[in-house]
C-alpha cells in the first residue's frame, strides 16, 4: 500500500506531462531508452514542479466545484433508496440519488457562465450576448495546475476520513487494522457521512466522475479557441465520454450496489483514484487532441466510430440492467424475452437472504461482461487521436482499465467462492468465462 501512495501521484504527473509537453517524449524515450532514467525524470519534471502544488486559480476551481457539487447534492430533490446489507454488521445504508439532476445542472451551469450557451441562444434571437465569468477552456488552459491541486485535496479528504473512521464513525463498519499506512490507503469506513452528506457518491460521481465530463467540455472549447475548429476526432472523442458518463448518473441507483461502494472502504485507493486518476488520465486523449488535432477521421469515419462506441456504452446499460431488473423482481421478469435463468444461492457468512445469481442474457455469456463492453468503448473513443503505435500514452487508461478489469474479475470471483460455496461452483460450470467470451 506505501508503495501505490507513493507511485501513483508521480505516474499521474508524468503521463499527463507527456501528453502536455508532447514535444519532450522524444526526448525522454530517448533517455529511458539508455536506461537514463535519472536523466529523463529531470527532463520531465524541470517542466512539472511548477505545477505541483497547483497555482491560485486552480484552488478557487477545485473550491468552487466541490461546493458546488456538495449544494447540488443537499438541494436537488431525489429518491432515497437502501443499499445493500453490509456483511458483517448487517447495515443498510441509505442514499439519496440525484447523480443525473446534478449532472445536467453543472453541464449547463458551466457553458452559461463560460457565456458560449447565452452566445448562442442571443444569435438565435438576434441579440449580442457576450457576458461570461470565463472563458470555457479555463479547465484545460490550468489543467496541470488542476492536477496538483486536486491531488493535495485527495490527500487532504483522506486525512478527515481516516480520522472521522477512527474517532467519529458513522456506522459499525468502520475502525482500524493497526496499521497507519494501510488504513490511510484502504480507508477506515465502509459508508462515510457528514450528517445528511454521502461522502462515497459525493466524492466518486459528483466530483470524480462529474470532473471527467467537465475537462472533456473544456478541451472542445480549448480546441476551438486554438484552432477555430472542433474536429471529428475530438467531437467523437468528447461526445462519446459524456454519454458514457450521462449513462453512469442516470444508472446511480444501480452504481450503489457496486463493488466500489459495497465492498471497498474510503480511502486514499477510492479517493485518489476517483478525484485525480480517473478524471486526468482517462481523459489523457482529449488533451492531446486539443494542441494536436487529427483531421484524418471523415464524417463517415465519425460516424461509424460512434455508432460502434455507442453499441458498447449500451451493452454495458443493458447488462446492468438486466441484472437490476431480475434483483428487483426477484427474478419475475423477462430477458431477451424468456423468464431469466437464476440460481437461488444461500449465502455464507452474510445476511440470511438468498442471493439470485443470473445465468442468462448478458450474464450467460460471460460473468463480468459489463467489464468486456467498457473495454471496447474506451478503445472505440480513444481511436480518433491515433492508433496505439501512434500514441501509445494515450492508450493508458485503456491498458489500465483492462489489468484493473481482470485483477477485479478474479477478486470477485474468490469473494463470491466464499459467500455462495456450491452455489457459485454451479454458476461456473454454467458460465464458464470470466469477461473475454471463449478467451478467458
């Protein structure tokens, strides 16, 4: 655990360097190539540590957004649902979902202020709206600067929650291992709260995810500024991360019963991953697209990219969905038109109610097929900035998503071993692969 703390943050660093100061990864491959590594860090980060402690205007965003994001959370109406059990102490957290409101609130809140929105709507008026508070590629053109700040803010969340775990815990799911290291990175409490406030969503979908979306909509306004044109690479590129991420906050009900809420304490692996990992180096592709623009994909090239990314996004709906359907209707409802095939499993060592374990639709061809259609999407949208021998480091968070999906498959397989025993062994030898159909 020490060593991901520390590696993790240096490894966001130097890959969003390399995308930023595209003209150095000559030069540093050259270095690493020699084995230079010394040399190259010195190359790379003479650029970087201006930016590691981030600038002003970076830590008036990062405080702007996060309020913003918590008001929305406390404000918007939205269902209250119950999460599942825990395992132990049998706790039943309560959420509040209003991920989508929020979403479609900040989207339009941003291009309002940014001006562009009033902009358009005055043309189609006939009138001259030029007011803004600024401009819209104000989260790329500080985008470094964004990265250390949110990076000190995740270490800062993680300090709170690993001593409200340990001296202020909201539930019985909560306390220390013994081990200080280990409980700054794994987290000290299952479900985090603050009064009425969801730490868990707040910080994954309303600041984590929602981040991701918002540097996507400023990169389109970076490229715009600096080109004069969006091209079919970024349009692409941009348009297919928000569906992708719109699908995540309008599915928030299903998301709260996930491996990352149900079972993963709060800590730095959560936090960090989801305020700085996930929102910078996913989005690693659209930056490099901003200063670099790829005008080689056609219209039609555009549209059969998305139609394609498009088709994985839905099979990734589609197969939460069918697993969301047949749990809420204990298994009374229909999948591809036939009564779902499920196998009632006991469960051990956690509540005594039986689990239903789908055997059909999705979930028939492989056990984590939701996994196999969000390896393709990412693939399909990051395609318009280059083929992998192309730009290889835009390719990261598809490489790291995919060694993430397969580490996870196999953990989930070994906790499900445990808590259904014969039950699960049946629905192995029913569903024999783990995510790649015929593969693996």
């Amino acid at each position: 655990s020490l060593g991901l703390i520390l590696a993790c943050p240096p490894l966001a660093f130097s890959l969003c360097g390399l995308v930023w100061y595209r003209g150095l990864q000559s030069e540093v491959w050259q270095e690493m190539c020699t084995f230079s590594w010394f040399s190259a860090c010195v190359k790379l980060y003479d650029q970087l540590i201006p930016h590691l402690w981030g600038s002003m205007v970076a830590w008036i965003i990062v405080g702007v957004f996060v309020t913003y994001q918590v008001l929305l959370m406390l404000i918007l109406p939205g269902k209250t649902i119950k999460g599942p059990a825990t395992p132990i102490h049998n706790n039943e957290p309560i959420h509040k979902v209003n991920g989508f409101s929020s979403f479609v609130i900040t989207l339009l809140s941003y291009e309002v202020a940014s001006g562009d929105l009033l902009t358009f709507i005055g043309a189609q008026l006939g009138a001259e709206w030029n007011y803004r508070l600024f401009p819209g590629s104000i989260l790329f053109d500080h985008w470094l600067d964004l990265l250390g700040a949110f990076t000190w803010f995740s270490v800062g969340v993680c300090l709170l929650l690993y001593v409200k775990g340990i001296y202020f815990p909201s539930s019985s799911d909560s306390g220390s291992s013994g081990n200080l290291v280990f409980d700054f990175y794994w987290g000290t409490e299952l479900y985090p709260k603050i009064k009425s406030l969801d730490i868990k969503p707040l910080i994954h979908s309303r600041i984590g995810i929602t981040l991701w979306a918002m540097l996507n909509v400023s990169y389109v306004h970076a490229q715009l500024e600096h080109s004069g044109v969006i091209t079919n690479a970024l349009w692409v590129n941009a348009i297919m991360q928000l569906i992708y991420i719109g699908k995540h906050h309008w599915w928030e009900e299903g998301y709260m019963a996930t491996t990352d809420i149900v079972h993963d304490y709060e800590g730095f692996y959560l936090v960090y991953g989801c305020v700085v990992f996930m929102p910078f180096t996913f989005t690693l592709s659209g930056v490099s697209l901003v200063y670099h623009p790829s005008h080689h994909l056609s219209v039609l090239g555009a549209i059969v990219s998305s139609i394609l990314c498009l088709g994985f996004i839905y099979l990734n709906y589609s197969a939460d969905d069918q697993k969301q359907r047949v749990r809420a209707t204990d298994g009374n409802c229909t999948i591809w038109g036939r009564p779902p095939k499920v196998i009632r499993a006991k469960t051990y060592g956690y509540t005594k109610k039986a689990s239903l374990l789908l055997c059909s639709g999705w979930w028939g061809v492989s056990r984590h097929f939701h996994y196999l259609a969000d390896i393709g999407s990412v693939f399909l949208w990051t395609l318009p900035a280059g083929w992998p021998w192309e730009n290889p480091i835009v390719y990261f968070y598809w490489v790291f998503l995919t060694i993430l999906f397969i580490d996870r498959a196999k953990r989930d397989d070994l906790r499900c071993a445990r808590k259904y025993k014969q039950s699960w062994a049946k629905y192995c030898s029913l569903v024999p692969y783990k995510i790649f159909p015929y593969i693996w």
